[in-house]
C-alpha cells in the first residue's frame, strides 16, 4: 500500500513583499478545502483498508472451502473406490454360485431322466401285471386238474410231462429274460409283498 498522505493542513507562507497576497478569506477557503481534502484522503485510506481486508478475508474464506472440496472429494473418490471394489468382490462371488447352481441342475437334470426312465418301467411292468396274474392263474389252474382220467397211455404221459416242463411256473421262474436292475428286483419283491403270488 503506498505511503499515507500527511494529513495536517499545510500553512500557507505570507509575505509582504507581495503585493498580490490572498486575502485572509482566501486563505481561510484554501486551508479549508485541505482540510476536506486530507479527510477524503484518510477516508479513502481507511476504505481501502477495509476492502482490502475483505478481499484478504474472502482469499482466506476461499482457500479453506478449497480445502475442505479437496478433502470431501478425496473422500468421496476412496468410498467410491471401496464400494466398487466390494461389488466387484460380491460380483464374483454371485458368479460362483450361480454357476454351482447351474452345475447342481445338470446333476439333477441327468438324475431326473435317469428317474423317468426307471418310472416309465415300472409303469410297463404295472400295466402287465393282470396279463401276467391272469397267466399265473390260468396255469395254478391247469396245476390243480391233474392228470386226465382213463388215459393211462405212457405217450399221452411223456406228452403231460413235457407240458408241465415247458409251462410249469418254476420253469418260467427260472427265465429271466428282462435283464432287471437291482432297483427293479427291488420294486419286484415289493409287488410280490403287497400283491401277492398266486400260484
């Protein structure tokens, strides 16, 4: 700031070798409009002083909002930082699961084929049961007839007994064709359970 102006009213020299000398009114307007010179200077001054002190004050105002912007940025920029990290961490880990997920559904897909094949089985075999249980039947029937009466002949004999060989229940027990799991033999003692056997 430049240096202050000297604010006491300067006295006006007085000679009396000069003929054309102010008269005292003069002089007295003159150091009068000094004086209000001075005082607009001093005012002037302190106003100067003030607004450069607001303008220091609001330098100061701006530099600590500055700071305080960078901190609550940099703040902000490192939450943001760990929650992307977070859910790149739970994107990961939803990954993983959704693909043991889809692992377990091909295990129960493949299983579930596996099921339906052995159901549509079990659903021939039922569907079979009263044909078979009637062949039973008609067999435990002819069983239980005998031999027929007055025909003693050995050839008509030989012939009975190869009947009986050929359609006897223990020979056809004794076939097994249908090639049964151990899971379907399973499933047959239980149908022998609940049904029963006729012969």
């Amino acid at each position: 700031m430049a240096g202050r102006v000297n604010t006491s009213p300067p006295v006006v020299p007085y000679s009396s070798c000069d003929m054309s000398s102010p008269s005292p009114v003069q002089i007295r307007e003159a150091n009068a409009h000094l004086v209000a010179v001075h005082r607009r200077v001093a005012e002037l001054e302190q106003w100067l002083e003030a607004a450069e002190n607001t303008v220091r004050e609001q330098a100061e105002s701006l530099i600590r909002k500055d700071e305080q912007l960078r901190a609550a940025t940099q703040e902000i920029a490192e939450a943001k930082d760990k929650e992307i990290h977070y859910l790149h961490e739970k994107l990961c880990k939803s990954e993983e699961t959704i693909q043991r997920f889809q692992n377990m559904v091909k295990e129960k897909d493949a299983m579930i084929g596996q099921l339906q094949h052995r159901c549509q089985l079990l659903d021939n075999i039922c569907k079979s049961r009263p044909l078979l249980d009637s062949m039973l039947s008609h067999m435990a029937e002819a069983e239980r007839l005998g031999p027929v009466v007055g025909m003693g002949e050995p050839t008509a004999n030989t012939s009975l007994t190869d009947g009986e060989s050929n359609c006897s229940p223990n020979r056809i027990s004794n076939h097994k064709d249908f090639s049964l799991s151990e899971d379907d033999m399973d499933n047959q003692e239980l149908d022998e359970i609940v049904f029963g056997t006729t012969v």
